[in-house]
C-alpha cells in the first residue's frame, strides 16, 4: 500500500479527481441553489449525486490521458459522457428532488454545462 500512495501517478489521479470534484461542488450547489434547489435535503442530493458521477468521469479522463488516447476520441468520449451524466444525473433529480420551477433534466443540463464551460474556460486560461 505504501508503494502506491508514494507513486506519484497515483498522487496525481486522487489530486484530479480532489481539484475537480472541488470545483463541481464550488460551482454546481450555488447555482443550484440560484436556481430554486433550497432545502437542505435537496441540497445533499446534488451534493452526492456528483460525489458519484464526477470521480466516474475524472477517471475515465485520467485513464485516457494516462494510456495517451488521441484527442479525438478523448473529446468525443467526453461529450458521450457528459450527455451520459446530465441524464442520469436528471433521473437522480426527478426521483429525490421535489417538482420546482425547472425540468430535472434541464437543471441536470445547466449546472453541468456551467461547470463543463467553467472548467473549460479554466484549462484555456491555464488555471
């Protein structure tokens, strides 16, 4: 166990999925509240909901950057995903959170598409 805490591609995939899982949480659950989700329980929902699907997609980020996969396939296994995400994270939304003002699938589709923009604004901008 030691030889791998101390492998340094180990240190940097829990680094990635740490940072990234970070900044879902910092912008997701503020806009999630702008947009109507306020009670605690609902919350926690968005909460754990990326606690699931962004370490899924972080590694399988990390795995291809890792084994060099070329940025074709990268980006179209990216956009996959995300649409991947966005509906099951709209079916997560429709069974817990309580019918609001948004569509599950629409507030699923905006706090993930801020966040996708958010991070892709941060890696052109080298942050």
């Amino acid at each position: 166990m030691a030889d791998l805490v101390n492998n340094e591609i180990f240190r940097s995939y829990i680094s990635m999925i740490a940072v990234n899982l970070l900044l879902v949480m910092i912008i997701e659950v503020p806009l999630a509240i702008a947009l109507g989700v306020r009670k605690r329980r609902n919350i926690e929902t968005v909460l754990y909901t990326n606690c699931i699907s962004n370490p899924i997609v972080v590694t399988i980020l990390f795995l291809m950057l890792h084994f060099h996969v070329t940025y074709a396939i990268m980006n179209f296994t990216v956009i996959v995903m995300e649409v991947i995400v966005v509906l099951c994270e709209g079916l997560v939304y429709r069974k817990l959170l309580p019918r609001g003002r948004w569509n599950p699938f629409v507030l699923s589709l905006i706090l993930n598409a801020v966040s996708f923009g958010t991070g892709i604004v941060m890696d052109l901008l080298g942050i």
